[in-house]
C-alpha cells in the first residue's frame, strides 16, 4: 500500500509541477494548428465555470474531479444588482483548486485527493498544495517556488514521517520513493517502479508541452478547443481545453480518464 501510495504522490507532484512550467513550443503537423501554449495557460487560469469531471479506468467510472479558479470563485459569488468584486478585473494572482477521489486497479479503497496551487499575476506559480489519503492513511506536499524545495508528510498505519526535499532529488525517482518508504517499505528493494534509467526529463521544468487547436466531439458535436500534450516515462499525457480556459478531458496512461460530465465516458 504505502509503494503504491508514494507512487501516485510522485506522478501527481510531476504532472502539476510539470503543469506550472509549460513552455510555448510548436508541435508535428496532423493534430491542429500550433498555438503557443502560455495562451492555452492563461485560459486555464481565468475560466470562469468549474469543471466537474467523471473519472474513468478502461472505460469503467472510477471516481470524480473538480478543478476550480479564483476567477469562477469570485463570480460565483458576483452579485448582478452589485458592484463587482473589488480586484476581479485586475487580480493580484490567480489560484487553482482541485478535489476529488478515484478507485484505482487493486486498491480496496478510494484514493482521496485535493490540492491548491496558487500564482503571482504574471501567472508564475508562488505555492503548491497537495494531499492524498485512503484509509487513514495521508500524504501531504507543500511546496513554495522561491524556495526550490517541497515538504513532505507521510501518515501510515498511525505513523508520521516528514522530510524536507529539493526539486532535484526528483531526477532519481526509484530512489527517492526507496527513501520516503523507509521502514514501511522493506520489500521495496527488488522493485522497479520506474522502468529505465532515469533521465533529467523528470526533472521539474525539463518536460515539453506541445499546444493545438483542434476540434472535439461534444455530444455528438464538434466543438473548437485546444489539444495540450507530453510524455511521461514514454507515454502520453493529453489535456483538452475549451477555448474558454474549461478542463473537457484529461488522458492519462494506464486507460485513466477524466472526461466533462456532458461529454460522457468515450
């Protein structure tokens, strides 16, 4: 369990840490017209609605997720007979919230997670937040830009372990989830959980993002939106975007989808 658990924290920490640093590259012909990917960021960041999203394994519904803005959180709570928001058109950073839970593979219960991310209004990332629990059992990661560093809380079977680490220490991922398992994960030496050597593409930053605007199937209809794309460990990672900044779908290896609820499982 605790493998497991440590696992999924290091893939969840690459992904949003890789999230924060997209770089505006052009991609290969055939999936849309190349856009830079900052524009695709800066949508994200302003949407204005929630996107609730329907979590899938192999085409089966697993568990959910929401991801919310500061933005669609100041206009929720936006009186029409009022004024608006004081700052809502000149923020002075954005923020991003996300929650939700999943069952995943052989896991007999649900894996819970939430998290913050918070950015300056440049929209360089300032703070991240992340907490993942099942059963009890916790992970914890805070994490402040300046600082290069990310914090680290651990809660097994009634145990807390916590430790200070660097962003580099993410080139070597087999060994540091070795590391973080200590006691709990004895049985861990014999085990790859990352195949390959490690390369610095893990490193935070070091992964390429590519950015297009495509069409994607809506209820049965075409919709204009933006394809984001990269690779980790070999495989794809894809997210659509509607062109209003609103998560429709995200692709994840291992058969793991999020789709928009309107859009259904396919």
């Amino acid at each position: 369990m605790i493998s497991r658990l440590v696992f999924l924290t290091v893939v969840a920490f690459w992904v949003a840490m890789n999230v924060l640093l997209w770089r505006a590259e052009y991609g290969a012909p055939g999936r849309g017209i190349a856009v830079p990917v900052d524009l695709v960021w800066r949508k994200i960041l302003t949407a204005p609605d929630a996107s609730s999203l329907t979590v899938y394994q192999g085409g089966e519904k697993t568990g959910f997720c929401e991801f919310s803005t500061s933005v669609e959180q100041a206009m929720a709570a936006f009186d029409g007979d009022r004024p608006p928001p004081e700052g809502l058109g000149r923020p002075a950073g954005y923020q991003i919230r996300f929650d939700g839970n999943v069952s995943l593979g052989d896991f007999t219960n649900r894996l819970a997670f939430n998290g913050r991310i918070e950015f300056v209004s440049d929209r360089v990332w300032r703070e991240l937040n992340l907490r993942l629990t099942s059963h009890g059992d916790s992970v914890e990661i805070h994490s402040i830009a300046t600082n290069q560093t990310f914090h680290l809380k651990l809660m097994m079977d009634g145990v807390g372990f916590e430790r200070d680490l660097t962003f580099a220490d993410l080139q070597h991922p087999d060994a540091l989830i070795r590391s973080l398992a200590g006691d709990w994960g004895a049985g861990l030496s014999g085990l790859d959980l990352f195949p390959g050597s490690p390369t610095r593409s893990l490193l935070v930053g070091e992964t390429h993002w590519e950015a297009h605007h495509v069409r994607l199937l809506m209820g049965g209809e075409p919709v204009s939106a933006y394809r984001l794309e990269t690779r980790f460990l070999d495989r794809p990672v894809i997210i659509f975007v509607s062109t209003l900044g609103e998560i429709l779908r995200v692709e994840l290896p291992g058969g793991l989808t999020a789709t928009l609820d309107q859009l259904g499982g396919t």
